[in-house]
DNA sequence: GTCGATGATTGAAACGTTTTAAACTTGGTT
DNA sequence: AACCAAGTTTAAAACGTTTCAATCATCGAC
C-alpha cells in the first residue's frame, strides 16, 4: 500500500501520476460520485500507491475554520476535568473533529499562551472551565465561540454546569441532619466561581469556618488539613470543595491520628472514582462529569455551526452520594 | 486594544491600513530589527487596532512544519498516564508548541482514526504508548517522528520507559519476602507489553496466578478481585499491573470481607497520587510520570529538528514504596 | 448531420502566510 | 556630479487545497 515517503507527497504528484487534473483529484477524495469509476479506480491507486494525506492546513487555510476544539482547565490531572475531557473527546471525535487539552495550572501567563495558540490555530471554539483571569471575557472578544464548561456565563455564552449551590447545601445539609454544628469548609480559591457557590449553598445550611487554600489538589488538602488540626475550637465536620482537597484532609487527619468520621465527618465533592476507594470511602457530592463534557461539545459544535444562536444554559443536579467518611457515630 | 472582530483580518488589511506591503508586516511580527522604528510603529498600531491574530494555518502551509505534536495513549483518565501528559505538555508549551492529547480506549478503530488525523494534521510528532494495534509501525512507514513513552520501540524509534522487568520483580519479590508463596498476578490483556514484561519480571521472584482482565481499569480490577476469591487454592498475595487494577481488587475485596494485609496482601503498579490515600495505603511500584513525559517531548522536538539523528532509549529505574497494604502480619 | 443535453474533466482563482531577490532611499565619498 | 554602501521597503512566488465556471466528450433525438 503506503511506501515510505519523506518529500511529502502532494495532491498534484497524485493528478500527475493518474494522468488527471488536481480538481479531478480532490473530487475522488470528496465527491467520488462525481467523478467517472474508471477514472476513480485510476486516481485511488495512485493515491494508494504514493501514500497521499491531505494537508489539513491547506484545507484549513482554504474553507477559512479548523477541524479542532480546544479544551483549557485548571488541572487536567484533576480526574474530574480528565472525566469533562473524555466526554467531549467522544462527541468531538464523533463528528471527525479533534480536541487540544490544556492545563493553566492557575497561571495565568499559561493561560493568555495557551489562548493564543487557540486564536492562531482559528480553533471551531474552546470548552473553558472558568478561571480566575478574564480568559471568557478574551474570547468573547475575539469571538471565538466557546462554551463555559463548570459555571456559568451569564447570557454571554453558552455553558454547561451543575448547580453548585444546591450541592454545597446537600452536602451541609446532610452533615448538619448528622448532629454536626461546627462545620468547615475546606476551599480552594474563593475568586473561584466554583468555590464561592458551594460556599454559598452549604452557609445556607450551617455557619462555616473558612479555610482556604491556594491550590484544589491533593496537597493542598494535606496542608488545610493540618491547619484544621490548629484550630482552637475544633470544627466536627469538614465540607471540602473537592474530592482532591478532601483526601489530602483525610491523610492530614490520619497522620495525627484523628479518626474519620468518628472523630471528625468529611464531605467532598466531584464523586471522582477515587472517593469510593479512599482510606475512609469519603462521602460526596456526585457530578456527572462525562456528560458534562460530552454535552459541552455539543454546544460548541452546534454553535460554530449555525450563525444565528441562542446561547443555552443547562444545568444538571447534583447528587449526594453517602459512604462512610460521614456516617455518624453509633 | 482589539475589537471584535467577526470576519476575519488578514496581514493584508494591516498592510493596506498601515500603508505598507504585507512583506514589511509579516517582518514587523516576524523580525522587528528588520524594520525602521517609525514604520514599525505605525504597523504596530494597525495590528492592535484590527486585532489581528496571524493564520497558523496559513504559516505552517508556507512552513511545511506545524507547531503541533500529539499524544496518545489507552486512557487519559488513568491518572498515571494524565501525569505523563502533563509533563509532555510543560516541555511543549516551553517551546511554545501545542499538544493533542487523545485515548484510544483500546478501540483499534478509533486508534488509526487518530492517525490518520494526526497524518492530516502534520503533527510535528507523536507520543505514543504502545498498544496491542500496531500503531506504532504505522507511524514508521508514514515517516512521522515518534517516541515510544513506556515501551521500547527496538531501535526503530527513541523511546522513554521504566524497567517494566525490574518493576515486577521488585513487586513479587517484595511478597516473595514476606513469606508469600501463592501470588496472583491481576493484568491487563497480555498482548500489551507493559502487562507481559511485568509477570516477566514478576515471574522470575515466583510462580504466579494470572488473572487476565480486559481493560486496566477499576472496574477491571474489581472483576478480576471477585473471580480472585472463587479461586479453589486461594493466593494470600496479589500483585496488580497498575494500581487502577490493584483498587479495584481492594474494593471487591473489602465487599467479600477479606481483610488487607491480614488475609491478603496487595501491591499495585505506578503509584498513582490516589494509592497513598487508598481504603489501605497501597504497596506500589513508583514510575515518574511527569518526567517519562518531558523527556518524551524533549526527545521528539529534538528528533524532529535534526534529521540526522540516532534513536536514544532512556530507559528509568522504578521503586518499590511499601505500605500498609502489603505488610506481613505481625 | 446538427443540436442540445448530460456528464466528466479541467483551469484558474483564492485562502494567508513567509521569503527572496530586486528596487528604492539616504547620505557620505570621490 | 556621479557613485556606492547600507538600510528599508516592495513585488512576486510558493505552500496544498477547494470550488466554480468553463470546456470537452458522448449520445440520443430531431
């Protein structure tokens, strides 16, 4: 079939070999009822025998939009987003499209980088979970389309979220139906869309002590965790804005020796798989991450397909999901 | 600054508004020196005013090279593999390059369909982790630079791994040590090779029960635990090809009430983030993920800037860390 | 035999860059 | 007054597609 080509090989050495024009060759790859069988037979064998690919760039470059999407979160390690991402590379992929993933890790200067890389690349639109610096507000000047994925953008772009108050209150609601009164919320940044609206949602249940950290990982869980050990009046709950923060709380409190959930409840957020494997099985509130994705690209692509759009908001329900990290003491 | 924008500017535009050839606007972007101050200026002021974003596709059509190499792997969503990509990534950007990530899930189809995009899109180059397709010999006949990122590609490529045989004979031997005897090896389909070089080494430390699972995944793994505890002779030892495999053990185990270490001890493979934190610290062998995929990226720009080039083999020690989860009684 | 009609094929333009060689300024030397 | 060098700027070609209007065959019908 394919022989070992190092000159590329282009559309006209194809026309050339087959004896035919190059318009008579992009017909065959695009509209091959259009063109005569035995001239098709002809131009396929040629393309077969030089191992011709179309150069996507020069497709590009004509028809004026790519055939990629671009997701950027906070932390693609996060299985959260890994999950968001799986579900929009499957309904990108569906439609022949390919998706870009890219981590801002928080910075800021990534991110402008990485946007720009976008605008070059005339990316069909980006799946964005809400940070920090302005980026929604950049790409809706640039106008590139693009889809808020994990919060909302208020009428200016479609989104895809989950209703994070109503989780931050079933999360404090359940701990505080448990007899808890001293509750803590361990939270990444709170300019943070995400984290502010769960804290909103649990105050509406129960008073809060506030613990923030600067990074929603892991170690950031450890470092709020010990912390909370410090605390003069020691909380007997702890509400974490993920599940990431709340397993580093739990390794906090395992190495000092408090016990979970007898001495101390936790609650996180997400439902990542890892939560139902922890330590402790933590409880927590579950989001449907791949559907989230998936139904995010969907917008994106109907968006970038039709001019005229009314942007959506959908909104999925979280769901609380209890293990044993909360159940109350016998 | 920019404005929005809806059809899109070219470096034409900014010629004609700036009253200068295109020529002198590409070398305003491209090579500043080049040009006299005031001209300079007055270009300057026509890009931000235009908001003009220069044609990626545009420029790797003149160029012939894109500024683009692609990642693919089983599952993006195992944190192992989510790891090396961020690695990849922090190399990439560093050279101001994008990366795909993409899964092929093990599905062949959605694999060649990749790269095929990949081929389109004349990537720069590909991280690949072997799969039982042989994509790998794809990429060699289509001429497109590649690293192997954990598997050795025989020559034929450079590739970056871990020493899969010592990893499994670290592991076993570890069981073998405290006092094991009947040791079951939970694995993924052994066409991977990763999963056949780990028994290899595992092998040479003892005999082994293999229990063969489908996908790598905790599912995978909770399926091979139940069929594990109908086993006639019982192991009292299971070594697990990675550690999504190794939870997924823990967590059927901990349905059937078999008790870990007492009844059974467990070790896992990667050390994955969420082994530390699992039900039962997990016993794992440790690969460096983030730096298996600088390396990998680094080897790739490099090969695909200097054609004449020998392929390396970088080839990492792994290590044991012990925990709860493989202890001998006491 | 000529006329359309139909179907297959072709030629050329256009997409937005980069690059190279050529053309145009200056101003200083002879 | 003519000439040169250095410093700027420009015109045009090339990259590989797609598309559209135009041409070319072929054939049945008059």
């Amino acid at each position: 079939m394919t022989t070992k080509e190092q000159g590329r090989v282009s559309i006209k050495d194809v026309a050339e070999r087959a004896g035919v024009s190059i318009g008579t060759v992009s017909n065959v790859v695009n509209r091959p009822d259009r063109v005569a069988a035995s001239t098709r037979d002809r131009v396929q064998a040629a393309i077969d025998a030089l191992g011709y690919v179309r150069s996507e760039s020069a497709r590009h470059l004509r028809a004026g939009r790519s055939r990629m999407i671009a997701m950027l979160a906070l932390d693609m390690t996060n299985p959260f987003f890994a999950d968001v991402a799986h579900g929009a590379e499957e309904a990108a992929t569906a439609d022949g499209l390919g998706v870009m993933l890219c981590s801002s890790g928080q910075d800021a200067e990534v991110e402008s980088l990485y946007l720009s890389l976008f605008a070059e690349q005339r990316v069909r639109g980006v799946l964005i979970a809400p940070t920090a610096a302005g980026s929604v507000e950049v790409l809706a000047r640039q106008g590139i389309p693009h889809v808020v994925v994990d919060g909302n953008a208020r009428g200016a772009a479609c989104s895809v979220s989950v209703d994070d108050v109503v989780g931050g209150e079933l999360a404090a609601r359940h701990l505080v139906e448990a007899g808890h009164r001293r509750i803590a919320y361990v939270t990444g940044p709170l300019d943070l869309p995400q984290c502010r609206d769960r804290r909103i949602g649990a105050s509406e249940a129960a008073e809060l002590v506030v613990l923030e950290t600067p990074t929603m990982d892991v170690a950031g869980g450890r470092d709020a965790g010990s912390r909370l050990l410090g605390l003069p009046d020691r909380p007997t709950a702890v509400f974490c804005a993920n599940d990431l923060l709340a397993l580093g709380v739990l390794q906090a409190l395992f190495a000092a020796g408090v016990r979970v959930p007898d001495d101390l409840a936790l609650v996180g957020y997400d439902d990542i798989e890892f939560a139902a494997a922890a330590a402790v099985p933590l409880t927590s509130v579950r989001r449907p991450a791949r559907r989230l994705g998936r139904t995010a690209a969907d917008l994106l692509l109907r968006e970038s397909d039709d001019s005229a759009h009314r942007h959506e908001h959908i909104v999925y329900q979280p769901e609380l999901v209890v293990r044993r990290s909360s159940l109350a003491q016998p």
